[in-house]
C-alpha cells in the first residue's frame, strides 16, 4: 500500500495520515509515515512525546548526509553534484519508529524554494521516489497543500492520492487544484476523497455537491475527542469511541482493497 494525502492545509491531512498509519501498524504491517508537509506535525498526531519530537532532524536538515550523498556543499552554488544519489538505507537509519509506526519526517528546503535544483531538494526527491517505487512496506506520506515531492515517474508507485476536504470552499478550490496537478503527472484515476470535521448532513451534502462525480472514501465527523488528543499530545486515535475508529478503518480498508487491485 502506497498511499499520498494531501488537501489545504488545517484540514486534517496529518490527523488522517496518522490514524491510518496506526491501524495499519497495529495489524502486524511494516509501516512507513512520511511527513513531507515543511509545516508537518505527523508526529505530533502519532503521539510522540513532545521531548522525543524535540530530537527529530529532517532530512533537509542533515547537511553531512546530504553532502555526502550528492558531492556537493550545501547553500553553496554553481556546484556540479549527483542527481541520483544513493538513498536505499536512509528510510531504516533516520526513521524514528514509535507504535508500531517508522517516521521520517522530510522537513522544507530552505535554499531557493521546493522546486530549486539544490542538493537538499535532489536528495528528498530521489529519498521520495525511492519509498514509493521501491520499498514493499506499506507507506503513508502526509504531503502539503499540493503534491509537490510527486513526480510523473514517481506518481506510477502511488496506489491511491487521497484529499481531505473540510466543508468549506477554500478547501474545496484547493481540493481542485491537486486534482489537476494530479492529473498532470498521470495520478487522476487514483485520486480519492475523505470529508473531515463534517458536523452534520447539511455539511456533508456541500462536500458531495462539491466533489460531484468523484469518489468519497469516508466522512470523518467533527470530534471534540480528536482535537484534545492533539491538545494533550495523545495519538489520535487514543481514547475515540468504536464508531469513529471504525470509520478510518473503513477508509483504510478501501485504500487496501486499491493497493491490491492495482497489484493484480
């Protein structure tokens, strides 16, 4: 299971991406979260105690890994470098494993913005397309507002894209967006939905006339219990009743039942 969530930010992509990392962990699975979104807190939504979060380094931030790995001196320019360097080991020695769960948190590229051909940015990107074409662990990446670490020929390795989308229309324009971009870089057909924070059906019907056409995995209810888990440092899925963890392992089981059709 290869899995991307995106959507605006705020509206519950890293909250999604954790309670489906655990569950599928606390199936007996090798499970891999990424926090690709630079203003991430994936870890935070894990339960990971806020000291051992303290200790975290993203990728971007570990300039010895990144200069040995491409040649080339970080924040330094006009540097000839590799563009393929070698990232098979990075996701077993820098991941912080905690509930089952193996976290590896990317962080932002601070050197010409996400798209500058530096070595932090070619380093994550090669990282990126090495967990999701070949690593077989099941993967869950919580991305930012776009889809900016997927590639055209890393974008072949995702089973679903899934958007989550709060019943407001900043969300729902963003929601479009990554649609497009999606459909860019050859992801269209595997783009999936998830309605969260919905407080009633008046909210849920906005998301579906919203999304008109498009698949919806689940509707997350609006949850006081959610919100002081992240409050308290909890792991989101501490303390929810059955019927509301029921609903994310209904969303992961679809998720799964995609991976597996694509496999066949």
């Amino acid at each position: 299971m290869k899995l991307a969530v995106s959507g605006k930010g705020g509206v519950g992509k890293s909250t999604l991406s954790a309670a489906l990392a655990l569950l599928a962990a606390r199936d007996g699975g090798r499970v891999l979260a990424v926090d690709a979104d630079p203003d991430g807190n994936l870890a935070s939504a894990l339960g990971i105690p806020a000291d051992v979060q303290a200790g975290i380094v993203p990728i971007s931030q570990h300039r010895a890994l990144i200069e040995q790995r491409t040649g080339a001196k970080v924040k330094q320019y006009g540097q000839m470098f590799k563009i393929n360097p070698e990232v098979a080991d990075i996701a077993d020695g820098y991941a912080l494993r905690h509930n089952g769960v193996a976290l590896l948190v990317l962080g932002a590229i601070e050197s010409g913005g996400s798209g500058c051909a530096c070595p932090e940015s070619v380093l994550i990107r090669a990282l990126v397309q090495d967990l999701v074409l070949h690593k077989h662990d099941a993967l869950v990446m919580d991305m930012e507002a776009g889809i900016e670490h997927l590639g055209r020929s890393t974008a072949r390795g995702v089973d679903t894209l899934l958007v989550v989308v709060e019943p407001g229309q900043r969300s729902i324009d963003s929601a479009r967006r990554v649609v497009r971009l999606a459909g860019e870089i050859g992801l269209a057909d595997r783009v999936r939905f998830v309605a969260n924070k919905v407080t009633g059906p008046d909210d849920e019907r906005f998301i579906r006339d919203s999304l008109a056409g498009q698949e919806l995995l689940g509707v997350i209810p609006f949850s006081p219990t959610i919100r002081s888990a992240d409050r308290a440092g909890r792991s989101v899925l501490e303390g929810l009743p059955p019927e509301l963890i029921a609903r994310f392992e209904s969303i992961l089981e679809k998720v799964k039942q995609a991976a597996g059709s694509r496999a066949r």
